[in-house]
C-alpha cells in the first residue's frame, strides 16, 4: 500500500468506482422516468423537483457526519458495504410504493445509504495514496459519477420504454446488493495516515466541534464550500431536468433521450473528470491552492454552455453544446476533493468530508426543486418551453461559485495558509 506502483490501490480504486456508480444509477433512475411517476402520483414538477433534491438531500445530510464520525474511527470498507446495501434496498422499495408518501420515504431511504459513501471512500483513497498522487485517483473515482449517469440513463430510459418506471427500479436496485458483498471481500482496510510522510498518528480523532471550528478557521475551505455548493446548486438542477427538458422542448422521445443525452455529456464529462485529474497532479506539486484554478474555469465554462444548451432552437445544436458543456462540468469537483485530503489530517478526513459534502448538498439539491417551482410558476406565459427559462434562472449561481473558488485559490495559492493552519492544529492537539 506504501508503493505508489502497485497494483492493489487501483484495484480498490475501482471497487470504489462501483459501488459510486451504483449509488448514481440509483439516483439518476428518477431523472429519466420522471414524468413516468409524476403521471403515476399526479404530481407537480415542484413535486418532483423535491423528490429529486431536498427528499434524497434531508437524510443524506443528516446521516452523513454521524457516519462519518464512525468512519474516522471504525472500519470505512464496512461502512461501506452496509452503505450500498442500504440505499439499493431502498431503490427496491421505490419500485413496489404505492402512493406520494411512500414513494417519498423509500427516496428518503436512498439518501440515508448514500450518506455511507462520499466521506468513508476519500478516507480510504488517501490513506492508498500519497498527497502527489492523490488528484488523479481522486478523478477516476469521480469518473464513477457519470458511469452511473451514463448507465442510469441509457438502460434506465430504454427499461422504462419497455417495461415501465416500477420494474426499472427492480432491474437497477438488485445489482447493488451483489456489489456490496463483492467490496466487502475485495477491500482491505488501509493504515490511517500512512502515506502522509512522518510518524503514524494512531491518536483518536478530535471531538466533532473542534474539528468544524478549525477547519472554518481556513479562509480556502470556507472559499471552496461556498463555491461548491452554488456549482452543485446550478450544475445538478441542468443534470437532472435536461432529460425533461429534451423530451419536453425537443420531443426527443424518452428512450432516445436517455442513450443520447446519457452518453453525449456522460462521455464528455468523464473526459473532464480525467484531465482534472491530471492537471490537479501537476499543479499540486508546486502549490496547493493552484488546482482551484481548474474549479474556475471549469464552473465558468460549463455556465456558458448550459445556458447555450438551454436557449438553442435546434435539438441537434443543444445536444452538441452538450459536449463542451459536459468537460468543463467535470473539472470542477476533482480540484476541489484532492485539494480538502490535502487540507485536513489523517484523523479528521471523512469528518471534514462528511462536513464538506453535507453543506454543499444542503444549497446544492435545492436546485432541482428550485427547477420545478419556476416551471410550474411559469407555465401560464412560456407552456411547453418552460424549461428553457427554469434551468437557466438557475444558472445564475455559478457566478457566486466561481467568485467563491477565486478566493479560495488565492487563500491557498503559496500553500503556506493550509500548511500553517495543518501544524498548528496539529501542536494543539498534541498539547490536549
């Protein structure tokens, strides 16, 4: 595990990347039968706008820091395990409800598996990687984000043509159960801070308020958590009403709208995914705060061109914006996600990240709801086009993200803030 040439951290890596993609095809199978279950409910897009956000996002952010105090101290490969069994249990119970609210609680079910995930999996990847290599396993593992859309989408929209909503939800709820046994056997539980250079600290983590008062003690943190969650809030209402928006705006019926949508800004996402990586690996060896750079010009770009996706007259020009688009959203997150393991020590990892991702998600899953609430508002004057002007309201957040990751960068450009911040927390604890 200390050789940064050996094959086993790439293979958890890529056990990793299942159980995530898992987690997104569960998540993103709402997306593409939309409309099938708003029709199912007699439901609004306000409605389903909350099923896609604020409902996956209450217990997601809820459980995700208890979680992940459990993860700073117990096994992350367990966690894990039980995690993706969980939130597939719940998928599988989204397929047999039979009104609103039961349909809204198994959603609710998803949200608390999937707060197993994000914190205990960034634990585990840099405690199999050393800080100058962690940006680009750090991207392949954000490549599982859109392996699941791709998967969710594509499959997703060709079973619910087929089969219908519920028995899509059988088809794609199962697989999770296996891949949560398969994790547990493959993955071996990593030491806590072995790559992070110096003597191994086997100190029990810090108590939860002392780590929260430290790490918003550091002006690039608090830079980097504003700035994701106004990406998240824009970025994720365009990913989850695009389909509608397609099958709405440009009949594209929905079959066709999950393999080609789906795949177009699947592929070029991923593409993104993996160019952060490798640009966040060479920027990190001079300076910290330099791979939010990449943050910027990605959450800049992708603005730009949602909102030519959004405006395009003609379903063929929307859908090639779609591949623009599609990088530059990916290279957002993974600067942000290698710089925070960089940032926090060895025994408050998955608490920071639990922290980092459950105030981002709370801003961030208002988006899709916000998306619902403007369509229904402004059905009576835009009708059928509705979309076009609700997803592209929303934009308007990415100019406070990118505004926030330009100060997060030059916070940390020198890398002597995070480094001064880390050794003084690190004194401190050692005088307690």
């Amino acid at each position: 595990m200390t050789d940064r040439h050996s094959r086993y951290p790439w293979i958890v890596v890529a056990a990793l990347m299942m159980v995530y993609s898992c987690g997104y095809i569960d998540r993103y199978a709402l997306t593409i039968v939309l409309d099938q279950v708003k029709a199912s409910f007699q439901a609004s897009d306000a409605y389903m706008g909350f099923l896609a956000g604020p409902a996956f996002a209450v217990f997601f952010t809820l459980a995700s820091l208890p979680i992940a105090r459990l993860a700073d101290r117990y096994s992350r490969v367990i966690i894990l395990a039980v995690g993706c069994a969980t939130w597939s249990g719940f998928t599988l119970l989204c397929a047999v409800a039979n009104s609103k609210a039961e349909f809204t609680l198994a959603r609710l079910g998803v949200g608390l598996g999937e707060a197993a995930c994000l914190a205990p999996a960034y634990s585990l990847l840099a405690d199999y990687f050393a800080p100058r290599y962690r940006a680009l396993p750090v991207g392949f593992f954000n490549l599982s984000i859109y392996i699941g859309q791709i998967t969710g989408l594509w499959f997703g929209g060709a079973f619910s043509a087929a089969l219908g909503w519920r028995r899509t939800y059988q088809i794609i709820g199962a697989p999770g159960i296996l891949i949560a046994v398969l994790f547990w056997l493959i993955v071996r539980e990593p030491v806590r801070g072995g790559l992070d250079g110096g003597p191994v600290n086997r100190s029990p983590p810090p108590p939860f308020g002392d780590t929260a008062l430290w790490l918003f003690s550091i002006p690039a943190f608090r830079g980097m958590i504003i700035g994701s969650a106004l990406a998240t809030f824009s970025g994720m209402s365009f990913a989850y009403w695009a389909p509608a928006f397609f099958a709405r705006v440009h009949h594209l019926p929905q079959n066709e709208v999950g393999r080609d949508y789906g795949l177009i800004f699947g592929i070029s996402s991923m593409l993104g995914v993996l160019l952060a990586g490798k640009l966040g690996n060479l920027l990190a060896k001079n300076a910290e705060g330099r791979p939010l750079l990449i943050s910027v010009a990605g959450v800049t770009t992708a603005m730009v061109f949602m909102a030519g996706v959004c405006f395009s007259p003609n379903m063929w020009v929307a859908l090639g914006l779609l591949v623009p688009c599609g990088v530059a959203n990916g290279t957002w997150l993974v600067p942000v996600q290698a710089t925070l393991q960089d940032l926090v020590t060895a025994q408050t990892r998955a608490t920071a990240a639990a922290i980092f991702a459950c105030l981002s998600l709370i801003v961030g899953f208002l988006g899709p709801w916000a998306v619902g609430a403007l369509s229904d508002a402004w059905t009576p004057q835009f009708g059928d086009q509705t979309l076009r002007y609700a997803i592209a309201a929303v934009l308007i957040a990415s100019i406070g993200s990118i505004i926030a990751f330009v100060f997060a960068a030059r916070s940390g450009s020198d890398g002597s803030t995070i480094r001064s911040v880390v050794r003084e927390h690190g004194d401190a604890r050692t005088a307690r």
